[in-house]
C-alpha cells in the first residue's frame, strides 16, 4: 500500500512539473528571400509581474530555417528582430505573439514578406495567431484615411482607432472561441496595441478638443474593457494604456504634472487608480501593486516609498497575488539596501577579458549601473548621466554591469546602453543567476546603487533622467 503511495505522488509530482516546465517550439522557414545569411533573436520572459527570468535566443542560418526549443512556464509575449531590412518578424500585424507553454508553432515567410499578416501560420497554438492575423488584415484594409499615420490630425487618428476597434469587437464577437482565455488575450493584445499610440498623445497634447474626442471615441463607448480582465491584465493594458487613461479622465486635476504623474506623486495617483477602477478589483490591485514596486526602486531611501507602501497595505486586499511580490521586494530592499551594508565583493571581466573586483576600486565612491543592451530606460539614463561634468573626476568610479547572455550583444550595446566611460564589467552570459544579481535582488533595469570609499551600502540615487541635478547632488554629497 506504501508503495503504490509512494509512485502515486511521484506520478502526481512529475505530472505537474511537466506542465509546469514545458518545452515550447517556433520553428521559422524563409523562402525565396534576397538576404543569403539571415539572423533572428528574441528573449523569452518567463513569469509574470515583479519576478521572472529571461534567456535570449539568437540564431543565423544561410539556409533560412529556424528551429527554437526552450522551457516555458507561463504564457509570455514573443517579439523577434530580424538582420532583414524590416527590423521585426510579425510587422505588419503586430510587434508580439503570444506563446502558452507547450506550443508548437511552424510559421513561413515568402518572397521578402515579413509580417504577421504576410506569413503562413500552422502548428499547436496557431489559432490564436491566425485570429490575430485576420483582425490586423481586415484593420489595415478598411482605414479610411491614406495618408501616413505621421500626417494624420488628432481628429482622424481617433477615428481610425474607433474603425479598427470595432473591427475588432465585430469579429472576436462572432467567433466560437471569443470567451477562451486564448482569445481574450489576443483580444486584449489588439485593443492595446490600437489604443496605445492615441492615448499617450492626447496626454501630451490634451486640450478641451483632445477631451472630447476622447469621452466621445472611448470612455462612452468602452473601449478599454477588454482590457479590464483578470486574464489579461498581466500581459496588456497595464503598462501604458490604463495608466494614459487614467491621466486623460483626471487631467483637470494633473494639470501641467502628468509627465511621470505615478512616480513622483503615487498616492495622488493611486487615489485616481481606486476612483476609476474601484469596481475592478482586480485591475486596481495590479495598478496600485506594479507602481508601488516601481517607486520602491526608483526612490527607495525617500519618505516616498514608505508612504507608498502604507498606502498600498491600506487600500488592497492582501489575498490578491500580487500582495506577495510586493511584499518580498520591500522585505528585500529592506535588508540588501541597507545603508552602511558591504556590498558583494564581484569579480568580473571587461572587455578584454581583465577581471576586477570591488577591492580594487577602494578609496572612490563607486556608482553601480545594472544594464542590458536593447533597455530604452537604461539608454536614456546613461545619455543624462554623459552629461553631467561635474561627475567626472578620480574620486568617482562608474561602473556599468551586463546582463545580456553573449559577449557580442554586451559589447554592442556598450557606451549606448550603458554609461559611457564607465568601466564596462560583464557577468559571463549567467545573466540573472550571477551572484550579484542575486545578491542585490536586481529585478528592474536600469538600477543604480551607490557606494562609499570602502565598498558600503550608501543608497540609491535619484534618477538620472527624471531629476538629473538631484541626481548630481547626491553623489557628490557622497564624496
């Protein structure tokens, strides 16, 4: 009895590892192309929220077939670069695909067509993509206006996404699978991808006209609700689109503040997230717990991430999942960001293969700069930071840490997305699993963590690019 037992719940364990960590396939086939060696990459993402992991997949083939296999826990969102003139494999139709684990996609592109639209999609899992397909090509067959989107008035933008919306609406609503949690999301996906350019302009550019065009186009008619799903809400609307919505109905209220509202005022801002979207539970405890990890890294040592956090405790519901995360990462600043706290002791090589270690730099403030090449945060934050002269001096030592996976992809990124004449130290290609990244339970990139003479904890600085002189005085108070 016992023994069958015991291989019951080693049946049962094995079970669910296997559907936990499931091998996931893209197989991709060129034909008739003009390009003789053609190169693809992407990085997988697995995990969702404030905790995951990502590996990055990068092949070149003369014979223009492709074969990726890897693990996959949680459905995720795909975006290829091609070596091809076109830059990215699903455009046109969308810049991502969505993957579950366990899919086999087999996709072909002919005759110099990249694109979702343009390419031949089979394989377990294509229903999804093939719905997504036949929306973005009726979407880009019925615009009314010809002329570029770049030449287009505010007032025609919005009635080009009130046409593609409703393309949208019309055939995810006649088809069979549209209540599928597949669907749902590739749903989510369009919606997103169609409101996301109108609404971040009619923030920068909001006036009574830009008002009514958008209570008229998407507030009374809804727009947004597919977005406001507990399926979806981890992969579409959260990042930009709710947050611009949010902006866009309050706007009176934010006034000339809206550029980074949500950080430098999060509890005004969650105050406007609990007013619209109180009968959304569930969206409003992603909103309120995705911003407050957010002001944790950005203002950690600031009586700002204290009170963000009171407020965040006082407003959700700690069943939510997300409740957790939340909590790690303050229970974790709380204890790697002490101030006054060695810091780990790396060893790691620059480009010509040389190793330092954190000893070797005693006797200067050293300012930690965590990266990864293609991070448009980073890149903006390294261009503020080249800029600020009165940092450049021997008792200042900036140093720039990689995260990518190849030397080659490292080393192109270095002096864009990386501080510029910073000393430029790479992890060996163990990207998250290298023990500083580890140590220092770095989730978010850019992040800058500041030392003193000794190799102690000081804190972490404002950011560069949203307040580059508060920046600059912090580290020379370090001095």
């Amino acid at each position: 009895m016992r023994k069958i037992l015991y291989l019951g719940t080693l049946y049962l364990f094995i079970a669910q590892f296997s559907i936990a960590q499931r091998r996931t396939i893209i197989n991709i086939k060129y034909e008739n192309f003009r390009d003789s060696a053609i190169s693809l990459s992407f990085p997988i993402y697995d995990g969702k929220f404030s905790s995951y992991t990502a590996r990055d997949y990068e092949s070149t083939r003369n014979d223009g077939k492709f074969h990726f296999e890897f693990p996959l826990e949680e459905t995720t969102k795909v975006c290829i670069y091609t070596s091809t003139k076109n830059g990215l494999l699903f455009v046109p139709g969308t810049f991502n695909i969505i993957i579950n684990p366990g899919d086999s996609l087999d996709l072909i592109v002919r005759d110099d067509k990249e694109g979702l639209n343009n390419m031949e999609i089979g394989g377990r899992g294509a229903e999804k993509l093939l719905m997504t397909k036949q929306v973005t090509k009726k979407m880009l067959s019925s615009y009314v206006f010809k002329k570029p989107y770049n030449k287009q008035n505010i007032t025609e933008r919005y009635l080009e996404v009130d046409r593609s919306l409703d393309i949208i609406d019309s055939m995810f609503n006649e088809h069979p699978q549209k209540n599928t949690r597949d669907f749902r999301l590739a749903k989510a996906q369009l919606v997103e991808q169609t409101l996301d350019a109108i609404m971040l302009q009619s923030v920068d550019q909001y006036d009574d006209s830009v008002a009514t065009l958008f209570n008229k186009f998407i507030k009374n008619k809804k727009r947004i609700n597919p977005l406001l799903d507990s399926l979806t809400i981890d992969y579409f609307g959260g990042f930009r689109v709710l947050p611009a919505y949010i902006y866009i109905c309050n706007m009176q209220q934010l006034a000339t503040r809206h550029d980074l509202f949500r950080y430098k005022y999060p509890l005004e801002y969650g105050s406007l997230v609990e007013k619209e979207f109180k009968d959304f539970p569930f969206i409003m405890n992603y909103l309120l717990s995705d911003n407050t990890i957010a002001i944790f890294r950005k203002n950690w040592y600031s009586q700002i991430s204290s009170d963000a956090f009171n407020f965040y405790e006082a407003k959700v519901n700690r069943k939510n999942h997300y409740f957790q995360y939340v909590l790690n990462e303050f229970n974790n600043l709380k204890e790697i960001l002490k101030p006054g706290n060695h810091f780990y002791n790396f060893n790691l090589p620059d480009t010509n293969g040389i190793y330092h270690n954190l000893s070797d730099l005693r006797g200067k403030v050293v300012i930690l700069d965590f990266w990864f090449t293609g991070c448009g945060a980073c890149k903006t934050a390294a261009s503020e930071v080249t800029k600020l002269n009165n940092l450049k001096n021997d008792k200042i030592q900036f140093v720039s840490i990689n995260v990518d996976e190849t030397l080659e992809r490292w080393k192109a990124g270095i002096g864009v997305f990386s501080i510029s004449g910073a000393l430029q130290l790479y992890t060996d290609g163990k990207r998250y699993d290298h023990p500083i990244i580890k140590f220092a339970k770095i989730r978010a990139y850019p992040t800058l963590i500041v030392l003193d003479r000794d190799g102690r904890i000081i804190g972490m600085p404002p950011h560069p690019y949203e307040d580059p002189s508060g920046f600059e005085k912090y580290i020379l108070n370090c001095l």
